[in-house]
C-alpha cells in the first residue's frame, strides 16, 4: 500500500483526503498514552518502586512483542500487590496529562454531532476522570481491586468480563456501532500500542478510518492515518466539515 507524507507530521496510506468528518458517527480513543500522556500503570507501580520492571513489560507489550495481553497485565499487575490505594490520586495529580489537541480533536468531532469512546486497557479509576474531563460519552476500562486500602494485584470481573484487552476494544467498538445504529464504517479507531490493532483493523476494514498517535512502529506501519509528531488534532488536516 503506497504511503504519502501528507505533512511533515503525518503519514497516511490507503485514502485521499479530504474526507468529510460529519461522514463519521465515531470516534474510538485508547486512553494510555493516546488521550493521556503517561502508561498509568507504570507510575503506579514507581510507588512500589517497581517501574523499571513493570515499564518494559508494558513497553514491549505496546510493542507487540508480548502477543497476550491479558497475561503480560496480570503480571505487571501481580508487582503492584500492596501499594496504596492513595497512589492512584498522587498519579492522577501529579503526573496524568491531557495530550496536546485531545479537547479540540474531540470538541470537532462533537460539533458534527460525532459520539466519543474511550477504550481502555488501563483503568477505570483514571478513565471515568478522563472522561468527564473530557466530556467523552462512553468508557470501558479495567476496575482494579481494593482492599483496607491497598491494591490486591488483581481485577474485579465486570459484567463484561475481566479484562479490556485488544479483542475486547474491538468488540466494544463494534457494540457501540450498534447502539448508536451505525457501521465501523461510520467510525474512527485511534490508539499508539499492539492492543489497538484489533478496533483499528475493524474500522479500516470496513471502510472506516484507523489513525496511530505517536505510535509503535508495528502500529504505524498498519494505520492509515500515522500521526508522528504534534498534538491529537493533527487528525484534523485530513477532514473538511
């Protein structure tokens, strides 16, 4: 598939824009490291002084280099065992960021009358914050375990399962289509990691749009659209209203 420089910032393969974006119904977000600026799980578990170890499975997870993502969280999970429930906060506060042209990219999209996903391998802690900061319509994410104050090292099954891996975004996506009584054709899927292969690949295959944001090499290399440098409404370039 021929891939064009559309800017010095952005790459795109298999379309020609302009594309409508009142054409689309949906945009899907992955939150780490896509909406927001850091892998949560990482900064938790520097309180537990485990980040190195936790941050190159998670790396090399984004990477596609680990192929099963429920086993890869479980043991970056395991490692947080015992650190306080009082660290999801000092993360959120401290170190959490919104990344650049996240509020205009999602703003547009709404203006259109566009519904807004957020998906999410992460959790829900910092995902329901981002969401309502964010005035994002939808979320699905993980809901760590808590007890007398302290994460356990595990999840608590939520009545869609246990774990919002790549399959299950994929198939959060394709749910959501039909609430909303559209197609993935109708949709956006954006995501940097492995995980978000699966959502991305639904949308670009049925005519959709699948857009990388400073993304994984193995991820930029399947999006159609490949944002490399600059903030999230870059994406805009490729639309006219």
């Amino acid at each position: 598939m021929t891939t064009t420089e559309f800017t010095p910032n952005m790459v795109i393969q298999g379309f020609t824009p302009p594309l409508k974006l009142s054409n689309f119904k949906l945009i899907a977000f992955d939150m780490d490291s896509t909406l927001i600026n850091i892998e949560c799980i990482d900064e938790i578990a520097d309180a537990a002084g485990r980040k190195a170890e936790v941050a190159a499975i998670t790396e090399a997870a984004m990477r596609g280099e680990i192929t099963d993502f429920k086993d890869s969280l479980r043991r970056r999970l395991a490692l947080l065992k015992g650190v306080s429930a009082e660290s999801l906060e000092a993360v959120y506060t401290q170190r959490l960021q919104i990344n650049p042209g996240a509020k205009e990219l999602i703003d547009a999209c709404q203006k259109v009358g566009m519904k807004v996903l957020l998906v999410s391998g992460g959790f829900t802690y910092f995902a329901d914050k981002v969401k309502a900061r964010l005035n994002i319509d939808f979320a699905k994410s993980n809901l760590l375990e808590i007890q007398n104050g302290k994460l356990t090292g595990k999840l608590i099954t939520q009545s869609w399962g246990e774990i919002c891996d790549g399959e299950e975004k994929r198939r959060t996506v394709l749910s959501t289509c039909e609430e909303l009584g559209i197609t993935p054709a109708q949709a956006i899927a954006m995501g940097d990691g492995a995980n978000d292969l699966p959502m991305m690949k639904l949308c670009a295959d049925a005519g959709g749009l699948s857009v990388a944001y400073h993304a994984k090499p193995k991820v930029r290399e399947q999006a159609m659209v490949a944002i490399n440098a600059g903030g999230l409404d870059t994406l805009l370039q490729v639309f006219v209203t």
